[in-house]
C-alpha cells in the first residue's frame, strides 16, 4: 500500500501584475544533504531552502530587464551555484554572494535548455539544439563552436541525466509537430543514440515524462491527456544504429480522464499523478493520486482544493506540488508491492509461535471413506497396535523434557524459596542455550506470578542476577517493574532501570513518582542497597559547611553581579547567593542516584508528557529543583559534563527540565514556594545567553583574522605584524 503522510507549506507565491502567481521553473537539490532545495521561479528569484526547516537560508535575483530561463542548480564538486539568464548568460555565485551583478558571468555562444547536476560528475550543459558539454569545458572557452545535434524543427521538451556506477547517461526527447524523438547520450562511451516513438490512435503529444534508469535499459513513462500512461523500454546500448529505429511503446495504466497533468516514478511498481479528474459535465477535482502499476489499483488519493499549476516534483520521498497560493510538501510512504502483501499473506512476515497446520491429502481421505467395514475394521487394529508399541518412548520422552526447563517452572510455582533460588542460580550460571533468553522470560514471569499471589515469596537474588545477565527486557516480562515499585526494591529497579531498553513512558513516570514519594528515612536504610557510582564524584555529603565563594569569581560566565544586573520582576524575601544554590543538593545520595538512573532511560517527548502530568505539586518542585541542581553543576564545570558513571549530560537535564516545565508550568508558576525557584533559573539563563553572545562575537573576530592571514608571508628572523579589526 501507499499513503500519503502529514502536508506542509515550504514557501509562499508571489503574484504577478496579471494577478497570476508565479510559475516555478524548476525544483533542484541545493546540498549534499538533501535537506536544502533550490526553488526558481520563472522570473529574477532563486531562493535556498532549508525543507525540514521551512525557511529560507538565500535568495538571489538578477537585476530588472533580465530572465531566468534555466532553473539554478548547486554544483556538487565546488559547492556552488549555477544558473541561466536570457538563455545564454552563465552566472556562478556562493552562499555569501549577495548581488548576482558581482558574481561570476559568462556568456555563451549558443542557447541552454538545461543544466545537470548529480553528485559525483561534473555539471552537464545541455543546449536548445541537443549538444551536451561539461560545465568546467565550458568556462574554458566560453565562446566555442557548438554543432547542432538534433534535426531542423526539433524542440527540446523534456531531459534527465542518470549515474548508475561508472555510467552516465542524460537522455532528453525532442518533438516535431506530433513527432516524438529520444536521444541517449553515453558519457563514457561518448555514444548518442536515437530513436523514434510510433504514432497511434493518440493525436497529441504527451503532457509529461518521467523515466528510471536499470541495468541496460532506462524506463521512460509518457502521461497522454486520454490518461494513458505507456512505458518505452530505450535501451542505453546498441551495436548497430539504424537510420531510424523505431521503439515499440505498452499501455501501462489507464487513469481517468485528465488534464494538466503531470507524472512522475516513486518506485519500481507506483508513480504519482497530478491532474483535474472529470467526474462529470461540471464537476471536475484536482487530484494528487498514487497508484500502483503492477496491479491497476488506486493506492492513495488527495484532493487540491485551491488548484495546481499543473506542476509535480519528487526528492527525497516527498512530492512537490505548487497548491494555490503555496508550494506544498507532501512526504508519502510506499510498501512493497506483492500480492501476497494485498492478500495479507506477506511471506517476510511470519509468526513463530503460530504453528503450520497440517495439508489434508483429499485423495486419501476420500479413499478411507470408500473403504469396506472390514477394511477399516483391519486398518483400526494395526492402528491400535502401533499405538501400544510407541507408548512407552513417548512416556521417556515427555519425562526427558520435563526435567529441564518445564521442571524448572514447576519448581518456581511450587517448590521451597531456597530450593528455586539454588536450582536457578546453577541454571544461570549454565552455558547459554539457543533459546536462553526465551526462558529467561518464561521463568522472570512464572516467579513474579507466585510473588503476587505469596507475599512472603520474593526471590531478590534471583531477579538480580537474571536482570545481570542483559537476557531479560520489560517486553519478556512486564510485571517485573510493577512489582519492584510495590515492594520498593530501589537496588533492582535501578538495575532495570539501566540494562532495560524498551521500558514505556508511562512506566518511566511511575517509577519517578515512587522515587520523589519514598521517604529519605526509608532510603537512608542500611538494607537499600543503591549504587551511588553516578553522584559520588560531584555531590559533596558536608555541602552545608562549605563556605560562600567570592562574589567576583566567574565559573563558566555564571558570576552573582551578573545575575544581580538581570534581576526579573519576582522579588524574593531570602535570595539566595548562587554558591548556596549549587552547594546544596535538595535530596540524599541514594535519590538521586535513583533520579539519574530515571533521567538516563529513553523516551520519547509525545508519550512522556502525558504521564508527565499526573506528578503533584510537591513532586514537581522537588524534581525541579534537583533538575537546577545538575544544571547549575554542570556549568561550573569547563566541559559541562559530570564527572562519575552513568550521569545525565547537560542535554538531557534541560530536555526533562523542558518538560516537566510543560506539563505544570501554570502550577509551577502558582506555587509561592516554586517562584524564587523559577527566577533563580531565569537569572541564571540570562547570564548564559550573554556569555554565548559574547562568545560568539569573538568567534566572528577570530574568522576575520582568518581572512586577513590567507598567504603566509616569511618576514626573516623577527617582525612585527599589527592586525586590525574593523
């Protein structure tokens, strides 16, 4: 199947004094990342997009009286941009050119059609009358003699240029009258080659073309205004070229009647459509459309209210439609195309736990039913003897499997606490069988079951090592964390914590809130055994006795006159110096390390912030404040990063920060006790945004002695150079 995924805007149409807004001339890959887009209008714009973005990154216009007539394309190798004015003047610029009149201009001796670009191969140029040249031999004579490739009265519609390993292939077609022409140009073999396509019952030309490259051949799809679509197979190579060989050409799809359409290849088996569907005498729906090749189906449909201009692209996976007053992005995603997957009997997808069934043979089954009574009666009985005969294997073999792992799980329902814990760590310590991690799950699940139906059942060692061994996830046992919670078992909810890598976000939040709502009392208990290897090293036990830093100490741009200077408008009773604020940790050592074991695990934002709003308000507060804690940390340090095991790096302390700020910032904003909180961090804030600008001030210094220092110069022994700054 095909769909289409969520729509976007990627710039808006500039109207023209007939009120008509713009045609784009042509869409082309402005990077190698394939993120950035060049849009060029059928006017004096070029403009660089950034699509993911949105937004633009340069724009570029020729001065009036000129025209764009070659959409603008970025030259892979040098990293510049190229385009085409008046036909024949070449203009090459940079992205920190801002006039096009100061750039790079050239003027040809002949007409472009269109220029290519591709990563790997130099620019191709391809001219009105079918020559093609390099870009690079071009700008060495610009003003060379280039001959006339394709016949009197030919006119160029349409061109494309392939690179499949060391071949490089452009084809364009011409047209004369009702004529169709193909010419295959091969680079390496400097070969051109042409054909011609037959004439039919269709009496126009093609409204659009799209094609593919293969092994030998290029698929070249033509989109006729009946709304057939004919696929022609052009071949690349040829040993003998006739005067005239004529290629033969197959109705793909029949599509419903269009007009100003366009088509365009997604994959080996679905193309997309752009057309107005005529459904009846006056109702006619502009449609995009997606369909499959293979089978003749209608995969996706979208309906353009606003109108097109007839215009379609495809980069990247996603489609490029000029929509009303907007250029309109579309992402799709297409399946591979089966009939198995249409049946919903996919071959790649398999379940193991579903067993085959059993293939009846109807020939013998119809035979038993003719059979005689006595013929039954005979084959019953040596039925029965068989039975009798294997009877006893099959006991010896059920007793043989039921010594391994179904004993083991028997063992775990019933038999004594110390007898499991001594069979099940002489199993764990085993060699590793095909099927270990299966029965990791199997006995994980089958001991946390007895654990809630016996509360005094609760083998800690066991679910230790289990969770040691990296075979155990929250997928193959689920319960295990709810279990943990309930008895409060820090020491192995940690573990879980950091060896499981699919826990779910709503867990996540429930484990969090256990941790902010156990007591320190509780924690400070000799049998909680947490591992504090990720606060050891920056969370000092007699903080409260550290004496107050000078206030003209700066650590990392945070200094306390700075944050006097931007006071906010809250005014704080008690304000607190930033020394008290980053010497004392609101919560004990073994919380915390509970708390950086929640921060470390994955998550995403969508499904987080949802559970994110069941916390209190105490809780909020406390998180918060251990949050500004590791913040304030982590900028005291050069480096911003921790030191110790397992700790947060500063990027997921202001993503959690972020949002639990989100969830409850109107309580957060409420809460008196929240509010000197909440400014201290916008203070502090403050400070580091005047130090990046800062930093970024001498950053844009330092590249301008950059420049100034391009060509080393020996001045002897000794010298003196002054650098100025303007």
């Amino acid at each position: 199947m095909a769909t289409f995924l969520s729509e976007f805007n990627l710039c808006g149409l500039v109207s023209g004094p007939n009120g008509a807004f713009d045609v784009i001339l042509g869409l082309e890959p402005g990077g190698e990342e394939g993120d950035r887009l060049l849009v060029t209008t059928h006017g004096r714009t070029v403009t660089l997009y950034k699509v993911s973005d949105q937004k633009p990154l340069g724009s570029w216009t020729v001065k009036q009286g000129q025209t764009i007539t070659c959409p603008a394309v970025y030259n892979f190798a040098t990293g510049e941009y190229v385009a085409i004015h008046d036909n024949k003047v070449l203009r090459i610029w940079k992205d920190d050119d801002v006039n096009l009149e100061k750039v790079f201009k050239s003027t040809l001796s002949m007409d472009v059609y269109h220029i290519h670009s591709v990563p790997n191969i130099e620019p191709l140029v391809l001219f009105k009358k079918g020559a093609i040249r390099f870009l690079d031999a071009l700008l060495a004579a610009p003003q060379q003699e280039i001959p006339d490739t394709i016949s009197e009265g030919e006119v160029i519609r349409w061109s494309e240029v392939f690179v499949k390993g060391e071949q490089t292939v452009l084809i364009f077609i011409a047209e004369r009258h009702e004529d169709l022409f193909i010419y295959v140009h091969n680079l390496k073999l400097n070969s051109l080659l042409r054909f011609k396509v037959p004439q039919d019952k269709e009496a126009s030309v093609p409204l659009s073309y799209t094609a593919c490259f293969g092994n030998r051949f290029i698929t070249l799809l033509s989109l006729y205004p009946s709304g057939h679509v004919y696929e022609i197979m052009v071949p690349v190579h040829q040993a003998e070229q006739a005067e005239e060989h004529v290629l033969p050409k197959s109705l793909l799809l029949k599509l419903p009647t269009f007009t100003n359409t366009a088509v365009t290849i997604l994959n080996k088996t679905h193309v997309a459509v752009l057309g107005i569907l005529t459904a009846g005498q006056n109702s006619a729906k502009e449609h995009l459309s997606i369909w499959n090749t293979k089978f003749q189906t209608l995969q996706a449909s979208k309906e353009l209210p606003q109108g097109t201009s007839g215009q379609l692209w495809c980069s990247g996976g996603r489609l490029y439609v000029p929509h009303g007053k907007v250029l309109a992005v579309i992402p799709y995603h297409c399946e591979t195309s089966s009939l198995a997957a249409a049946l919903g009997k996919r071959k790649d997808i398999q379940d193991p736990e579903i067993e085959i069934a059993p293939v009846l043979n109807w020939n013998s089954f119809l035979e038993d039913a003719s059979r005689q009574p006595s013929q039954q009666a005979s084959a019953a009985k040596a039925e029965t003897r068989k039975s009798i005969r294997t009877k006893k294997n099959s006991v010896v073999i059920g007793e043989l499997q039921k010594t391994g792992v179904e004993k083991l799980l028997c063992d775990c329902k019933s038999a004594d606490q110390r007898c499991v814990e001594e069979e099940l760590i002489r199993f764990l310590s085993s060699e590793p069988t095909p099927d270990y991690q299966v029965t990791i799950g199997k006995i994980a699940t089958a001991l946390v079951s007895r654990c809630k139906t016996q509360s005094r059942f609760y083998p800690q060692n066991v679910f230790v090592q289990m969770v040691q061994t990296n075979r155990l996830s929250y997928s193959s046992c689920p319960d295990l964390i709810k279990l943990l919670l309930e008895k409060e078992d820090m020491h192995l909810l940690q573990l879980c914590l950091h060896l499981f890598p699919d826990i779910p976000e709503s867990v996540t939040c429930a484990c969090l809130k256990t941790v902010l709502n156990i007591s320190e009392a509780s924690l400070e208990n000799v049998d909680v055994d947490v591992d504090l290897e990720s606060v050891i090293c920056y969370i000092d036990i007699a903080s409260e006795e550290k004496v107050d830093k000078p206030a003209d100490i700066v650590q990392n741009g945070f200094s306390p006159a700075l944050l006097e200077e931007d006071s906010c408008d809250v005014q704080l009773t008690q304000k607190a110096t930033p020394a008290e604020a980053t010497s004392i940790c609101p919560v004990g050592m073994k919380r915390a390390a509970l708390l950086n074991a929640v921060i470390l695990t994955k998550y995403s934002d969508t499904f987080l912030l949802p559970h994110m709003k069941d916390l209190s308000a105490q809780q909020v507060v406390l998180f918060l404040r251990y949050l500004q804690y590791l913040y304030l940390k982590c900028s005291e340090i050069v480096g911003t990063n921790l030191p110790g095991v397992n700790v947060p790096n500063i990027n997921q302390i202001i993503d959690w920060m972020s949002l639990l700020l989100d969830a409850h910032f109107t309580v957060v904003v409420m809460l008196p006790e929240a509010k000197g909180l909440l400014a201290n961090l916008h203070r502090f804030v403050r400070s580091q945004v005047k130090l990046y600008s800062e930093l970024n001030k001498i950053e844009g210094s330092l590249l301008e002695l950059q420049k100034t220092k391009l060509q080393t110069k020996d001045h002897g022994l000794y010298s003196i150079e002054i650098l100025e700054l303007v």
